[in-house]
C-alpha cells in the first residue's frame, strides 16, 4: 500500500481550483467591461496561459518537495514508494494539458476592437473535423482517463496505478491461453456488433441482438442433438448452418414486418422479443437435460464431437476469428460500395427522401434486418457449435447489448469497430483480473 497524505492533496487541488475560478471570474469581467481594447492577435492567449500555468505549478510543487522529503527521512520506501508523488504528477500533468488546450484555443481571448452593444453566443455544429485534430482528441480523452483512473486508484485503494495497469494488460496477454481467449471474445463481439450495425445505419433501433443470437445458437444445438449420425457429415454441418441463419432471420423478420406494416415502436418489439427468446431457452433445455434434474443440458456430443466445428491448427478459436474478420471485411464493403449499403443510409438519413428518389423503404426495412438476423445466427452458431459446445440462458452473455455501445462507438464503421471491440473486451477482462489479483470487489474494478 502507498502512503499518502490527504491533507495536502487536498490542499493542493483546492488551490488549483480557486486559481481556476479565479481565470474565469477574470475572463468574464472582460467579457462585461467589453469597452477596453484588445489587441487581437493569432498568440492572444497571455491571459489563458498567465492564469493556468499556477494549476501544474501547485501540483508539480508539492510533487516535488514531497518527493524530496520522502527520499531524505523515509529512504526505506523508495522514490515510487510514495502517493503523494504520483498525486501531484498527475495534476501536474493534468495542468499542463489544461495550458497546451488554452495555447490551441489561440483566439478564446479576442476582443472587437469597437464597443459592442451587446454579446451573443453561436453554437453550431461542427460537422467536420481535420484528421489529425480528431485523433488528437481520442489521445487526449484516452491520456485523460488514464490520469483520472490513476488518481482514483491512489486515493480510493493506495495501490500504485501502474501495477494495475500492467495486471490489465496480463489479464488480456499474460499468456497464450489468455491472449487467444481475449481475441475469441473479441470476435463473438464484433460479430453480433456487425449484425445491428445495418440496422442501426438505417435508423432502426434493433435492441434484439441478444435474442437473434441465442435463437440462432438454438437452432444449432437442436440439430446437434436431433441429427447427429443420422446424415451425412457435409449435410449435416450445412443443415446446422442454414438453421442458425434461417432461425436468427426470422426472429429478426418478425418485427421488421411489424414495423414496416403497421409502423410498430421497433425498441420495444425487439427487446421483448429477447424474454421471449430466454423463455424458448429454458424451455428446451427441461427437454435436453443432461444428465436428468441438472436443469443443464451439458456438453453436446461429448464422445462423438458431432455438429462441432473443425479446429484449425489444433486451436478451436482460430476458425472463429477467421470467419468475423471475412464478414467484417465484407460488411465494409457492403456498407460502402454496394447498392444496398447507399439505400440503407438515404432511408436513415430521411425516409421521405428516399420514398421521393423511388426507394422501397418497406423493402430495404425488411431485407436490412434480414441480414442483421443472418448475422446474428452466425455468431449463435459460432458460439453453440465452435466454442461451447452447449445452450443455457446465457450463452450470449450481455454481448448483444455491449455490441450496440461498439456500433455508436464506431460509428457504423466495421473496420473501426474492431477497435472499439478490443477496447471494452480489453476493460472487461482487465478488470476481472485486477479484481482477482488485488482483492477488490467487482464493481470497484468494473468502475476503474
């Protein structure tokens, strides 16, 4: 544990803080008492910079000297031994972000020249962003909430932050085990991300992935254990693979006529489809239970490997992945290039505009979730027979509403919601191992 003195962490952000406000009174008593004049100039941010600079100065003080005395009356702890250093670090850091934004911002400090009669705020949108800005801004968020979480880290459990960070990455790449389950989650993930990812394009808010997924998965484990033996083996994987999609169009299809019809509130439809998609589950599994009372139904095909999906390299996880990343490449491509891909964002952008330049919007609605339905019956059958080789109620396991926070994420974009994708597996998996390896309960890891 690090020790850490709370008083003058406490003393320090409080001086940050009022010299903070202290800029923002300043900055408004200009805006009020507009009749001085400015000078205008593209470095005008004296003022910005002026006033900033003491929220790192605070910070990088006490760093400093507390480091200091820590090495000359405590040289049993160590130079990193101390909290308190991290602390100030951090707002130091922090502080500096907080001048580096003010000198970008070079013209926050203009004035006109001329009194005005009164001031007036514009905010618009902005629709387009340079590049290197944007990404600027991802580093920036991401840098921010690394500092954040590492103050949390010192204040709320005193351990030192980059240990955790490191049993994050261990937890996701400590071995060859953990690293391909990671990538495993990484595809189920953005396989059902991939299926509502038309859906939501076209302005359809399908919250039924989850239910599209396990019905797909059901699909599968009832021809597993039905027509095992009883056909011949490229029929028989063919018949699993053609149940799952045709099982994940139909629960799809369902309120898409719905919708398309009698113009019915999509969110609701779709969301208690997937109860009813559990109910099914636990409807089946009485039936299948294995052994008898277990309320499970077990491995499918134990003995036999029957309606299990072939291994490539003696890894059962690589012919997944193979396959999400074939349709995420091919989803791009369809999104972007195809006829379909450019009816299905008119329709999103405006169903009037479309219905005015000769577009179907039933169709589009209908054949849309379709193949979002399709998907999702891949990734039931990727699940069932690929990995788990069973069924329960949770066998998605939250996936298909996580896949709706990538989809937004990425914005549409299937190659940047492998990103997205590997970031939150990467947080799930990372918190579970600091939650086993540091003794914190789940919730604490989860909100770090």
């Amino acid at each position: 544990m690090i020790p850490i003195n709370k008083r003058k962490i406490g003393i320090c952000i409080l001086l940050s803080i009022i010299t903070f406000g202290i800029y923002l009174i300043y900055w408004e008593y200009l805006l009020v008492k507009n009749t001085r004049t400015i000078q205008k100039k593209e470095s005008s941010c004296i003022g910005e910079m002026l006033c900033l600079i003491f929220v790192p100065f605070y910070a990088l003080y006490w760093w400093y000297t507390r480091g200091k005395i820590v090495k000359e009356k405590c040289p049993e702890y160590g130079y990193t031994a101390s909290g308190n250093e991290i602390v100030y670090l951090i707002l130091g850091i922090f502080g500096l972000m907080i001048v580096s934004m003010a000198i970008m911002q070079h013209d926050f400090n203009s004035l006109p020249l001329e009194k005005a009669p009164s001031i007036e705020i514009h905010v618009r949108k902005r629709y387009t962003m340079r590049w290197y800005k944007s990404w600027t801004v991802r580093v920036a968020a991401v840098i921010l909430a690394l500092l954040i979480c590492a103050l949390v880290i010192v204040l709320l459990t005193g351990y030192n932050p980059i240990d955790v960070y490191k049993a994050m990455i261990e937890g996701n790449f400590g071995n060859a085990r953990k690293m391909w389950n990671t990538f495993q989650e990484l595809a189920f993930l953005l396989c059902i991300s991939l299926a509502v990812t038309p859906a939501f394009k076209m302005r359809f808010w399908n919250i039924g992935a989850e239910g599209q997924t396990l019905i797909g998965g059901l699909a599968s484990a009832a021809c597993m254990i039905y027509l095992a033996d009883k056909l011949p083996l490229p029929v028989y994987y063919l018949v699993i693979i053609a149940a799952s999609i045709l099982a994940g169009m139909i629960w799809s299809l369902i309120p898409a006529f719905f919708k398309a019809k009698f113009n019915t509130n999509e969110t609701l439809f779709t969301l208690m489809m997937n109860y009813v998609a559990m109910q099914l589950v636990s409807f089946c599994i009485v039936y299948w239970e294995n052994p008898k009372d277990s309320n499970t139904v077990g491995v499918i095909n134990r003995k036999t490997h029957a309606g299990w999906l072939p291994t490539i390299a003696d890894n059962k996880y690589l012919l997944n992945i193979l396959i999400v990343a074939a349709l995420t490449v091919a989803m791009f491509v369809y999104l972007k290039y195809s006829k379909h891909g450019y009816e299905i964002s008119v329709v999103g952008e405006s169903e009037n505009t479309a219905k005015y330049i000769g577009i179907n919007v039933k169709k589009v609605i209908i054949r849309t979730m379709a193949l979002s339905g399709a998907l999702c019956g891949i990734a039931g059958l990727l699940l069932v027979a690929g990995t788990d080789h069973t069924i329960n109620t949770t066998t998605v396991g939250g996936m298909g509403f996580t896949a709706i926070m990538v989809s937004w994420l990425a914005k549409f974009n299937p190659i940047v919601m492998t990103l997205t994708s590997f970031i939150l597996v990467f947080l799930d998996r990372g918190a579970s191992e600091i939650a086993t390896r540091f003794k914190l309960n789940e919730s604490m890891s989860d909100m770090l």
